[in-house]
C-alpha cells in the first residue's frame, strides 16, 4: 500500500451513535447517516446506478481541468473515487486532497488505496465543507461529489469552494439533478421507491436511503444552482444535465 496519510480535523465532532431516519436535519444527523452507510456505499453505487456513476464521475474530473501537477480538492469525498481519478490527473509531481466529514468513509477511502504510484499522491482529511481548513487560493482544481445537496448551507458552501480556489479556477458539483420536468422528476421518485429503497433494504438501510427523495425535492435546480455560484463571486457557471436529466453537474469558474 502506498502512504496514504488520514488526519483528523480537529474541529469536527464525533458523529452520533443514534441514527434518526426521519429528522436528517443537522449535520449530525448526515454524519451519522453516511458513517452508517459506509461499509456498503461503494456496493450499492455499482448496483443502484448500473456502473454509470464511474462515467459521470469521470466528465466531473474532466470538466475541472485539472492537469499534471495541479494541486487539488475533493470536498466530500465518501469512499474517495473522485479523488482517485483525481489523482491520475495530476500525477506524481502532482497533490490531492480528499476532505469529509465522516472519519468512516474516510478509512474506507484510504483502505482502497492502491500501490499504483498516482494513489501516494492522496491525503486524507476529516473536516467540515462549511469550514475548509485551508488558505486563501489554495487549489487548482476542486471536485464534489453528491455532497452540495447534503450540506447544511449551501451558500456557505460555495463561498468556502470559491475562496480556496485560485483565480480562474474551476469547481465541478456533480449529484441528483432536480428537474424542471415533471416526468423527469416523477422517473426519479419512482426509482427511489420502487429500485432504490428495496436494494438498500437488502443491506438493511432502507431508512437510510429514503431520505434521498427528500434531499432531491429540496435541492436546487441547475438554474439555482447557477445563480448561486455567481451570486458567491464566481465568474461564470453553467450546469450540464447527465443521463436523461437524472443527474447533474455544476460547472463554475472562479
């Protein structure tokens, strides 16, 4: 294995033991949530989305730009495939950093580490989206993924994306999409119900995989999410509808 290296952000609290299904309101409630999930995210992705995810993830990484070595942020980073492919983009001259907030997905990211010579360049850090413990400018490139639609304060968010991205910079979001169109988004219900709910139920996470309908309905459509990023200072921002609308992506320059 190579020298991957996990550090724990001080300022984070350690995440509930009590997992509370029907009230996911507070960061607390997330964090437990996803460190619950945990042991079978990587699992369920494959099955719930086919394998698609690996391509979407891919036109994510693509669409930061990031090159031979950039310095570079995955904020969020669940299980670490983001930053994996980050990290074959920036190669060995280059760094990456998988930030989140679940000390559980963290030392699974970190266990997935490979001795392919583009995973050493990898560091691992448990820490807030809302409070990114890095300078002013810091990155070349920054990914999130599924993250956005999780996170407390969107606006905050973005604000902490932008201030520790360089200039002309560019920050890829990709998650659910929230559609305008009323058959795109009964589709997505419907798959939540009727193929996503029963396979979680499988690994006994049904409860924890029924909050997603919600989470989407009280997401941001990619107009939204638009004008968030410009009215955080942002230059420009447009977001790309993937896979029939099912999902997006949210591309802004700093």
């Amino acid at each position: 294995m190579g020298s991957m290296q996990l550090q724990l952000h001080p300022k984070l609290l350690p995440p509930s033991s009590t997992f509370r299904p029907k009230s996911i309101r507070s960061s607390n409630d997330r964090q437990a949530l996803f460190s619950r999930i945990a042991p079978v995210y990587d699992n369920l992705n494959d099955l719930l989305s086919l394998g698609q995810h690996r391509i979407w993830k891919r036109m994510a990484v693509s669409w930061t730009g990031a090159k031979m070595g950039d310095r570079v942020l995955d904020v969020c980073c669940g299980s670490g495939d983001l930053a994996f492919l980050l990290s074959e983009k920036v190669g060995s001259d280059g760094k990456v950093i998988g930030l989140d907030f679940s000390k559980q997905q963290l030392l699974i990211a970190s266990s997935r580490q490979h001795s392919k010579n583009h995973f050493r360049n990898i560091e691992w850090i448990e820490g807030d989206a809302l409070n990114l413990p890095f300078d002013d400018g810091w990155f070349d490139a920054i990914t999130m993924g599924y993250g956005l639609r999780n996170v407390i304060d969107k606006h905050k968010a973005m604000q902490e994306i932008k201030r520790v991205l360089k200039a002309g910079s560019t920050v890829s979001i990709l998650d659910f999409n929230k559609s305008n169109d009323s058959l795109t988004s009964s589709m997505t219900e419907w798959m939540i119900d009727n193929v996503v709910v029963p396979v979680a139920s499988g690994y006994g996470l049904s409860e924890e995989y029924r909050y997603l309908k919600s989470s989407i309905r009280e997401f941001l459509t990619g107009k939204e999410l638009e004008k968030l990023a410009l009215e955080v200072g942002f230059s420009t921002a447009r977001h790309y509808e993937i896979s029939g609308g099912l999902m997006g992506c949210l591309v802004a320059k700093r």
